[in-house]
C-alpha cells in the first residue's frame, strides 16, 4: 500500500474512533519506496539529490511521526497501531517499549537476536539498526508504528543518514541470516504477538 494511502488509513481510523467508537485496528502492510522525514527531521540528513531519488522511483514525505529521517520499501514489513493509549492506560514510553519488544520476540522467532539501544529507539544488531519505531498521539490515540527490515534492499538507506545518526548502519533479517526470510511467517509472528500484547478490540487487517 503506497504510504499516503496508509496515511489517510490511520488517520480515517483515528477520526473514527473519536466521533463514532469504533474498534481499534492494527495494519500490517509494506510501501513502495519512500523516505519519509518526521517531525524532528532535517532535509541535510538525505545525502542524494531530490531529482536523483525521485529518479529511481521513490517518494519523499513529511510526516508528522516523531523521529528523523527514514526509508520503507518492498520487504520490509511494517505496522501501524491504531490504539487508544489513554483508554488502555498505557504511557507512551510503556507503548514504544512495547512496540520493540514485538520486533525483538519477531525477529527471535527468524533466528535474530537483537537488541535495545540507549542510542535511538527499535531494535538493534550490534551498530546496525534493523527495526524502527516513529509514532504520533492524537487525542490519546496512537497512529504510525514500527517497520522491521525483513528482506528489503539495503542500498537507499546509504542515500540518506538513518534517524539523522551518525556511525550506525543498517541490517535485516536477510542481511543477518544470509537467505531470504519467509514475509508471511514473519507477519504471521508478529500478528501473534499483536494479538498476546494488544488483545482485546483490535482488529488486525
């Protein structure tokens, strides 16, 4: 699903939960290419000229997520929960945490083991970042999410600085395993962490 799509998505969810109290939801979906910046995102963190990205067929958003800059595109799975935080009484912070433990039991599932760092939030694989976490609250309603790289190209993260980091890299699945990982049985392990953490209304699509 292109990301504007999924954009307008969340936020029909959103505004229905507000004015008709209806059920949470939980997307999983992947993009075509896009890089996106986040609120605190700075156009110096792409390092490839517009025109040129553009070029190889991939958009670039601002979006109002927290974070910096970042890529989605075919391979990497991502997830977007559409929750009423002050409902279920969680803190945003419990939230995020939340969001990384479901990559890190996910990516444990393929036979990655990796980690939190104090360096920026996701999951990490000793310097390289290989899952994201960027959300936004509006009105205690929690809408974008997180992306795990499962088998997508690496090669347009090199065009821009990852989460506006310096010295860190980026990893998948793939890249770690060195063979392709199976797309559906990683949605499917996530959908059942879904499930185990969020059940109760959510319905996942």
């Amino acid at each position: 699903m292109g990301y504007r799509q999924a954009h307008d998505l969340q936020l029909q969810c959103v505004q229905n939960q507000l004015t008709e109290s209806d059920g949470e939801q939980v997307l999983l979906l992947e993009h075509p290419p896009v890089f996106t910046l986040g609120s605190s995102g700075k156009k110096n963190n792409l390092l490839k000229p517009t025109k040129d990205i553009i070029g190889e067929g991939a958009e670039i958003v601002h979006t109002e997520r927290g974070g910096d800059i970042t890529y989605h595109g075919p391979g990497q799975l991502v997830v977007y929960p559409i929750v009423n935080l002050r409902r279920r009484k969680l803190s945003i912070s419990s939230f995020i945490e939340l969001l990384e433990e479901m990559m890190l039991l996910t990516a444990a599932d393929a036979g990655v083991k990796a980690n939190r760092d104090k360096r920026n939030r996701g999951i990490w694989v000793g310097d390289n970042k290989i899952g994201s976490v960027g959300i936004r609250i509006r009105h205690g309603i929690s809408f974008h999410g997180l992306s795990l790289n499962v088998n997508l190209s690496l090669e347009p993260f090199g065009w821009i600085r990852p989460c506006g980091l310096f010295g860190v890299g980026v990893s998948s699945l793939k890249e770690e395993l060195g063979r392709d990982v199976s797309m559906q049985q990683v949605k499917d392990n996530m959908r059942r962490y879904i499930h185990h953490f969020l059940c109760g209304e959510v319905a996942c699509q």
